[in-house]
C-alpha cells in the first residue's frame, strides 16, 4: 500500500524527506512566511488535556465548508495516520466529491480520477491560513486484475470523527501534521504553525526563551506582532533542553 500522505498522482519520491525533532529552539529556515501563534484551547469536559486549538474554517478550492460548522476544536495527534473531522463537516467535504453516504467507521474510496492535482484543501486557523494539495489525503492501493492488469483504488485519508466521547473535534493526524512546521510551547499553552519549507538545506536555529513571547519570530494572533528575535544557537554550543517547552517540526513521516 501506497503512503497515505505522499499519493502518487501528486508527489514525486524526492518529497518523502524525513522531518527532525528540536528541542529548546526554533529552525527558521524550515518554514516560510508567518509563524502564528494560536491559543489551546481547554478540552471538553471529561476529557484529558491536549494539543487543541480552534479550527475557523476549511474549504475545498474556493469552495467554503457551511460556516456554521465552525469554529470546531481540533487536536494534534501524530499518532493517526489520518485527518479526522466532524461528521457535519465530513459530509459537506464528501459531497465536493459527489459522495453522499458517509461510513460508520473507516475510509471512504473515492475514485482515483475524482481530483486533479490542483486540487487543494484549506486549513484556517484564524489568520494561519494552509493550502494543501488534495493529494496529500489521498492514498492510492493496486489491485491486480484477472487480465493482468495492474488496478488501483483510491482512499480518502479525511475521515468522519464518530468518536462518541468527542464526536465534535476535529483531530489533525500525520497527514496534516507533517505538511506544517509546529511548534509545541507547554510554558505557556500554545501553538505555533508555519507553511513548512520542503526546499531547506541549511539551518538557522533561534533560542526558545522563558516567559510570555518565549518562540521566536513568531506572530501571535492576539496583537499581531512579532515576538522577540531570540538569540542563535551556535554550532557546538548544544541546547539548552527544556521540560517546559519543546519544538516538533514534520513530527514523523509514514
């Protein structure tokens, strides 16, 4: 079976580069544009504290999913494999597709011509805006025909959240979660996120600090400044590890 997040109708063998795990500072020169600082959000009653911040919005090209449906809480969690959203919300994306029955549990396939490769999804978390190819969701498995002719099926790696205990959530899986750079601040309950920059060969890595602004260069949604330049981390100096604040970019690739 084919990588649920790099398709081949859209990615090359090139783009499966592995991401790093840094703790106590910030790589600048992974990511492009903004880096959003965004809130976490508490988690429902009843439930652990987790990775949740507020999803604002979520569109299939220029095609917006009903606002109604938003703000929802998503989770981070680069254990799964797969992005999985509300069953309102699944159901309006489904339907861009021309799917109207929606699983219980489960992918759904999707015939392998349902898309182009300028197909996009957006992700919107206030400001933070991620446009997606559509083929990072969607993974390809062959199947071999009785005349000897290779066949393929097509799956979707958007799945409806059936999840009686938090049915609501979104939960953002390894398929989102590697197309972003992230940034991880426990100290202060927040949230970073940048476009990841896939062409990066060098490293320009930025002290995280202690206190309120602690992630360097990062924008926060509240003021919509830039926060403090922090100070570089030299070659042999090492990091100074914190158990208050850590930084995963890509996480894990599958």
């Amino acid at each position: 079976m084919d990588s649920p997040v790099y398709s081949p109708q859209t990615w090359g063998e090139g783009d499966a580069r592995a991401g790093t795990l840094l703790f106590g500072g910030v790589n600048k020169s992974k990511y492009n544009g903004t880096l959003y600082t965004l809130p976490i959000v508490d988690s429902p009653d009843g439930l652990r504290r987790a990775y949740r911040v507020n999803v604002t919005g979520l569109s299939i090209d220029e095609t917006s999913i009903s606002a109604k449906n938003f703000p929802t809480q998503a989770v981070f969690d680069s254990s799964l494999p797969y992005t999985y959203v509300p069953v309102s919300i699944a159901r309006n994306i489904f339907s861009e597709f021309g799917i109207t029955e929606i699983p219980t549990s489960g992918q759904i396939s999707v015939p392998c011509n349902s898309t182009s490769r300028n197909t996009t999804m957006t992700f919107q978390f206030g400001a933070a805006q991620f446009k997606l190819s559509i083929g990072l969701f969607i993974h390809t498995e062959s199947l071999f025909g009785q005349a000897d002719h290779d066949k393929e099926m097509c799956y979707f790696g958007v799945v409806a959240n059936t999840d009686a205990y938090d049915a609501d959530s979104t939960v953002l899986g390894s398929n989102f979660l590697q197309q972003v750079y992230t940034v991880y601040d426990m100290g202060n309950h927040e949230i970073s996120l940048a476009e990841r920059d896939w062409d990066s060969i060098g490293d320009e890595i930025l002290e995280i600090t202690t206190g309120k602004n602690a992630v360097p260069g990062a924008t926060s949604e509240e003021d919509d400044t830039e926060k403090s330049l922090g100070s570089h981390i030299g070659e042999g100096t090492g990091l100074r590890l914190s158990l208050a604040i850590f930084v995963v970019w890509a996480l894990f690739c599958w």
